[in-house]
C-alpha cells in the first residue's frame, strides 16, 4: 500500500479504495434491483456515495474535524427525509438500503482515515448480510416461538449472566470456579443449538455429523452428552447419534497428538501410531453405522427443546465432581502414580494431562511412558463417555457405542501392556 501511496498519490488511493467499496455494495444493490426488489439506489450511487464521504473526511484537514461529522448528520438526514416522503407516496417502509448507503458514507471517512482493512472488512460484512436476505426469512418462517424463546434464553446465559460471573477460585480446595462452570454450560447449550438448527435446516444425516465433527474439535465428551440425551428423545435415529459419537472422539485423537505436539515435538512419534488406529476404528464404525442406516435418510426427527438447561447444568455439576476426583488422586498418589493419576484425571478432561505429559517428559528419556500415560487418561476419558452413552441414551446408540469404544479401550490397554 505504501508503494502504491507514493506512485499515484493518497487523494487518488483514496478515491480509488472508495471506488471499489462503493462497487462492492452497489454491485449487490443492482442484483437485488433485477430481482424486482424494492431499492433506491445501485451500483452508480454506492461509489459515489463512498467518494464524498471520503472527500468529506479528506477536506477535514484542511478546514475543521467538525466537517466530517457535520457531512454525516447531514446525509442522514436527507435519508430520512427521503424515507419519510417515499412512506407517503407510495407506503415504501423498507431501512435496509437507506441505513446500507448511510454505512456506505462512512466507509468513505473510514477510508480518509486510511482504515483500508477495516473498511474492507466491514464492506464484506454488511455485503454478507445485504446478500443473506432470502436465507434469513426463510431461517426466520420456520422458527417456532418455543425456539425463540430457547435462542433469548441461551442469549441471557452467555452474554448477560456468563461474562459477569467471578473468574476466582473457591469452596474446597478453590476448586470451584464459578466462570469456568458457567462455561461449560454455555459450550454445552452452544453445542446443542447447533446440532439442533443444523438437523432441521440442514438434514438429520449431515446435521448429526457435521456437528458431530465441530464438537470434537471442542469437547467430545459434551457431544457425548448432547448426542446420547438426543438418542433417547428420537430411538430411530439411535444409529445416527452413535456415528456421530464415535466421529467426535475419532476427532478427538489428532487433535491430542496437535497438542501434545505443540509442548513437546519428540512426543509425536510415540502417539502417532496409537492414536492413529484408534482413531481409525472410530471412524470405520461411524461410517459403518452411517453406510447401514442410509435407508432411514428422511426420518422425521423428533427435535424436543433446543435449550435443555437441566441437562447442561447436570453437565457442569459433573465437571465439578470430577475435578475433585482428580485433585484428590495427585494429592495421594503423587507422580509415582502417573497411571492412576491419568486414569482419574481422563475422567474429567484430556487436554490437561496431555499438556503436562509433554512438559514431564522434556526433562529426561521418558518419551514412550508419557505417551502412555496420555493413551490411558484417553482412554479413561472414553470409558467416561460411554458410560454417559449408556445412561442418558437410547438401548442402541449404548449398545453400538458399547462395540466401538470396547474395542479401542481393549487394543489402548493391549498396548500399553506391550509397550510400557
């Protein structure tokens, strides 16, 4: 930019920015127009409204700072009136154009300002949105008010309730943190809106999986939770909700070995093959149990409440019990217990014990014991979710998780016997 600057000069840089912002949101403006859509303006008066705007912030230097804000109380208010007369006239009610032009102007002083990326950033945003009309009412036409009144429920715990709550520890121990807890509430809540929405827009097969997919990346334990209670609540999609537990710890294992990798890269090759093919037959099963139930693709899902809070507060109230489980068995067992300690501590979570696992093992030759130690806290964090599967879901998604993860804790265990 700062070649560009010096060879064509900053007022025709400017102008030339202003130009292509002003493209960008006219260009959509005009398609919308073809569409037979009400519109005021289009793809001439969109750059043109960005250059005076830019002219405007420009010239500011040159007479006062107050010009540009003056420019835009202005231009607002000929919006406004040009509003109120065309509601008269011909009863036009729609904002969207005027208030895009009105964010167009101050794309323009943004570009005086020399915020190019920010100014493109924003363009692209509010383009995204101009663009996403047809999707958002027919996303909207479906909701139903229990949804709505679900989604404002899940609003009022994650931005009203869950950024004021202490980030301090308390109780026994100061184990007890009440932002953490609040948190997982809120990935679980999260978790469940998503799968929720993707499987009645989406599909029950893709929204399942696709969700099941993001999950793992976050915690496979809450898709455990979430996929189980799911099951119970829809019986015919048992094989589905099964897939998708399995796809989520199949996920679960490269992103261990990231991590552990990211502390400590020696480890890498004591996990790789492990975790490899555990993780191989978690997504062999899941695509088993996808390529067996194909002929259920157009089973009505029984959706239920998008946002069950007991079930996420039960959720947080077992992350906490744990916690204190795992506190405990390092007090009394110490590092001479790593076995014991990992199995108490892949009750609760795995990324902490990997994480320590590779800073333990960059003191000394104790690569293959850590990696050991993290396949055990693993696979105790997999017996954890089956064992969440069984009791909170259906007969069958319990049973064919059972068949999945009996079989990748049996080899886990045969391995590290060989091995350790």
């Amino acid at each position: 930019m700062q070649e560009v600057n010096e060879l064509i000069g900053s007022y025709i840089l400017g102008v030339l920015v202003s130009l292509g912002l002003g493209l960008i949101l006219g260009l959509e403006r005009e398609f919308d127009k073809l569409k037979q859509e009400q519109s005021v303006a289009g793809i001439r008066t969109f750059p043109i409204v960005t250059i005076i705007g830019f002219s405007m912030g420009s010239l500011k230097e040159y007479f006062s700072p107050w010009l540009a804000i003056v420019g835009l109380g202005a231009f607002i208010m000929i919006m406004g009136i040009y509003q109120l007369s065309r509601a008269q006239t011909e009863g036009s009610k729609g904002l969207t154009t005027k208030l895009a032009l009105i964010a167009t102007f101050v794309l323009g002083l943004m570009v005086s300002a020399e915020h190019y990326r920010d100014a493109v950033a924003t363009a692209v945003i509010i383009v995204t949105l101009l663009s996403l009309k047809a999707s958002f009412r027919s996303v909207i036409s479906n909701i139903t008010s229990e949804e709505l009144f679900a989604f404002i429920k899940f609003s009022i715990i994650a931005l009203l309730i869950l950024p004021f709550l202490p980030n301090s520890d308390y109780g026994p121990e100061k184990l007890l943190n009440p932002f953490e807890i609040g948190s997982i509430i809120v990935i679980v809540s999260l978790l469940n809106f998503i799968g929720y929405f993707l499987v009645k827009f989406v599909g029950a097969k893709r929204g399942i999986l696709f969700t099941a997919v993001l999950g793992g990346l976050i915690s496979s334990t809450a898709v455990s939770w979430s996929y189980a209670t799911r099951s119970k609540e829809s019986p015919e999609l048992s094989s589905k909700y099964a897939a998708g537990i399995s796809i989520a710890s199949a996920i679960m294992f490269p992103r261990l070995v990231l991590l552990a990798y990211i502390f400590n890269a020696k480890i890498l090759w004591y996990l790789a093959l492990p975790f490899a093919i555990l993780g191989l037959i978690c997504l062999i099963v899941a695509l088993t149990l996808i390529k067996k139930d194909s002929s259920k693709m157009n089973t009505e899902i029984k959706l239920g409440n998008p946002l069950n809070i007991l079930n996420a507060i039960g959720f947080g109230v077992l992350f906490v019990v744990i916690s204190y489980a795992v506190f405990y068995a390092n007090r009394f067992f110490g590092e001479s217990g790593l076995y014991y300690s990992a199995l108490i501590a892949g009750l609760a979570d795995t990324d902490a014990i990997t994480i320590s696992m590779a800073k333990f093992s960059l003191e000394g030759e104790k690569l293959r014991l850590a990696a050991n130690v993290i396949l055990a806290a693993t696979l105790s964090n997999m017996l954890v979710k089956l064992a969440i599967t069984f009791f909170k879901g259906s007969r069958m998604t319990g049973k064919l998780v059972g068949l999945c993860y009996g079989s990748v804790v049996l080899l886990g265990v045969v391995y590290i016997l060989i091995t350790g």
